[in-house]
C-alpha cells in the first residue's frame, strides 16, 4: 500500500504528460481552485492567441488562413500518398498521426507525419507547421536531429517523410525505469545539449524538449524530433515573447510573460536532466496551481543522491533568473566546458565513437517494442494514404491547400551523394 501511494503521483504525472497544451489550460479553466489562484489567471489570460510577438515594431501579424504562405523549395510533382505502404500507427498529435511506412519502389522505411490541414488551420497553427519544415531543412548536418527526406501534401493533409527511428521515446524508457543512473544520463544529457548547441548556431531556439520529443535510435544514441514550436532568427542576445511550450517545462521567465531567448532551452535541459536522475521533472506538482507556483517561487530542492558536479550542474541550468543561467554568456560553450561533462569526449560525440549506455536491441524496421501500444494497436486509417474525390473538394479544402504553397519539399540530388 505504501508503495502504491508513492507511485500514485508519479502515475498522474504520466497520465497528464499525454495531454495538450490546450487541453491542459482547459483543464485548469474548469478547475475553481486553480483559477482563484493569481498566477494561474495571468497564465490563463497568456493561453489566448498571441498578440504580434514584439521582435520589432515591423513584425508584420501571421496570415490569415486565405493567405498564401510559400516558403521557397518548389514542389515535388511526383510524391503521392500511394507511394507508400502504410503500416502502423507509431505516435499521435494534435494534428494527425505519424505512421511506419515502406516506400513502395525504394522498400525503404520511413516515419511519415501525416497532419490534417483542416485542424491546423482552425487553431491557426499553419504558422508553426510551416516552421516546423524550415528547420526540419536545416537538420541534414547533425547526428542527433530527426532528418526530413521529402515532404509533400494533397488537397486535405501534409506529409513530413523522416527519418524512422525505433528505439523508443526517452519517455517511455523513463516510464519502464524511473529513472536512469548518472552515467546514462550524462550521455544522454551531452548528446541532447549537441544539438540544441547547433540550432542554437542556426539561430533557432527549440523550446519544447521534454522526454516525448526526445527518440533512442537503434544503437542508443538520442534523436530529436518534433520542431513545431521552435522559433527561427533568434540572434545571441535576441528575444521572442509567445507564450507556448510544455507545463512541466515551462522556465520562469515565459510564465512571467517577460520576454526569453535560448537560454530557455538551457532550462529546459536542466528540467530533463533532473527528471532522468529522479523521475519527476524538478518542480512538479498534482495541484496545476501549485506546480507554476513551484517553478516561479520554489527553491530547487536536490536530494544527496547525486555527484556534486551533477548539482552544480541542475542548479546553475534551473537558475530562476535567466541572465545568471548557465549558458547565458557563451551558450553551448558553457554547458560543454561544466564539470559534470568533464568526462565526455565532444568530438567522439558528435562522430557517434561512445557506446550508448543502453542499446535498443531492436532486431528491425518491424520491430515495434519500444512504441506505446495505445499507437501500434490502432488500425491505419484508410483516408491516409488517398486524397480526396476531386468531386467531392469543397471549398474549405481548396482554401486549405492554398495555404501551405510551397509546402512540399524535394531536396537536391547532390545531397545524396
């Protein structure tokens, strides 16, 4: 019994990390208690549409879904939903779903991202999705970044064709051991701050890691995905101000509402690094009000289970004020040259040369082991791979599919030799 009232929390925990943002404000929206609660009403009031975010005065507002967004690679012609086999369902968003697919004539597997315009542009997220594909085009230099193959759409979805990686989300190995001990996560820590470190040099800031958007390839070694919050042109030293990512994740900073730059992610890695060594992220609480009030007010609080180095670490990474903030001087550079990574080679990193602490042994492309079942068992949507009748287009969808112009995406031949 005792047992099961310490893991009580911890299951909640998990139950709510599957949960939205959106559906988590709702959540504290119906919530009387919460709402009384100061903080939670400024937070409540920033969950609405974002005003213009105050880059400079010229910052023109987002289009409107009638508006043509054409970000540049011209169409691939020839890409169309019936050249894959789809074959299972692997993840789920707010969007859409991503699937196990075979390429019919390269009989290679990919993960393909299938998003529904309609839902995207009725939260007016075509935005974020559009982001989403411009740094999924800057990723094809680092080891630890989801690769983008191709990506194309029909008259009512988009398609992202990536990168299929099977050894699992950082989260589900967490939710099977809890935690992991320091080597593990030091490994892991190094390989995730690598690549926040080059979209940092790239001038985009992440924003949403969390162990959900974090995968284990088939060797072991860490691959981010999912970009859809991250924000482009953030020059060392520039800000941004909208309200978005992850509850638990969330730095001080963007609950103040004040603006934030990079060095968030570096908050946020300090969070996912905490969560790795004692199973909750550092200020998690049941009580939603109480959680942000934790994150705003509490002081870190680390049990003596761990090296110095690794309480150096987590305290200088979860400083409350980011201009104290590890990595708030010389980004990644900070965070490579602290103590508690003294015993990482970077360049053998980087080259993939350090055996992973943990190997997936996945023995194949259909080896879905690692994959939550609550995925793997829904059947395959059978509108995934057609568009629709031509007949039977109405005019919302035509307005979808002038949306995303110059969505799709072929890269050039020179980048597979």
């Amino acid at each position: 019994m005792k047992e099961e009232a310490l893991r009580s929390p911890w299951k909640a925990f998990m139950k709510q990390r599957r949960m939205g943002l959106n559906d988590f404000i709702q959540k504290i929206a119906s919530n009387t208690y919460a709402c009384k609660h100061a903080e939670v009403q400024s937070i409540l009031k920033m969950s609405q549409p974002p005003e213009p975010e105050l880059m400079n005065a010229n910052h023109s507002p987002p289009p409107s879904p009638s508006q043509q967004i054409n970000l540049g690679p011209s169409s691939n012609p020839h890409a169309k939903p019936s050249d894959f086999h789809f074959l299972k369902v692997i993840g789920k968003g707010s969007f859409g779903k991503v699937l196990l697919a075979r390429h019919k004539a390269e009989e290679v597997f990919y993960a393909v991202k299938v998003l529904q315009k309609k839902a995207i542009l009725k939260k007016k997220e075509e935005k974020h999705i559009m982001s989403e594909r411009n740094v999924l085009l800057k990723n094809v230099k680092h080891p630890f970044l989801v690769g983008l193959h191709f990506s194309f759409q029909t008259a009512d979805k988009l398609y992202f064709v990536l990168d299929y990686i099977n050894g699992g989300e950082l989260f589900y190995h967490l939710q099977r051991e809890r935690c992991f001990l320091e080597p593990r996560a030091r490994f892991y820590a190094a390989e995730i701050a690598s690549a926040l470190g080059y979209l940092h040099s790239l001038n985009i800031v992440y924003r949403d890691l969390k162990p959900e958007n974090i995968l284990l390839d088939s060797q072991g070694h860490i691959v981010l995905t999912d970009f859809g919050l991250c924000k482009e042109n953030i020059e060392h030293n520039g800000t941004t101000s909208t309200f978005c990512g992850t509850p638990e994740y969330l730095a001080p900073e963007v609950l103040h509402k004040q603006p934030y730059d990079r060095t968030v992610d570096w908050w946020c890695l300090g969070a996912v690094l905490y969560e790795m060594l004692y199973g909750l992220p550092p200020f998690y609480s049941r009580n939603t009000a109480e959680m942000y009030d934790n994150i705003l007010n509490k002081p870190l609080q680390l049990k003596p289970n761990i090296t110095n180095s690794a309480r150096h670490l987590l305290e200088n990474l979860l400083q409350k004020d980011r201009t104290k903030r590890l990595g708030a001087k010389d980004d990644f550079m900070e965070i490579k040259s602290h103590i508690f990574f003294s015993l990482i080679n970077w360049d053998d990193l980087i080259n993939k040369k350090i055996t992973p602490p943990f190997n997936p042994n996945v023995s194949g492309p259909s080896d879905l082991r690692h994959f939550d079942p609550e995925f793997t068992e829904e059947p395959v949507p059978s509108s995934i791979g057609r568009s629709p009748d031509s007949i039977l287009v109405t005019a919302s969808v035509k307005e979808a599919a002038e949306a995303f112009l110059g969505f799709s995406y072929a890269p050039p031949m020179d980048s597979f030799l």
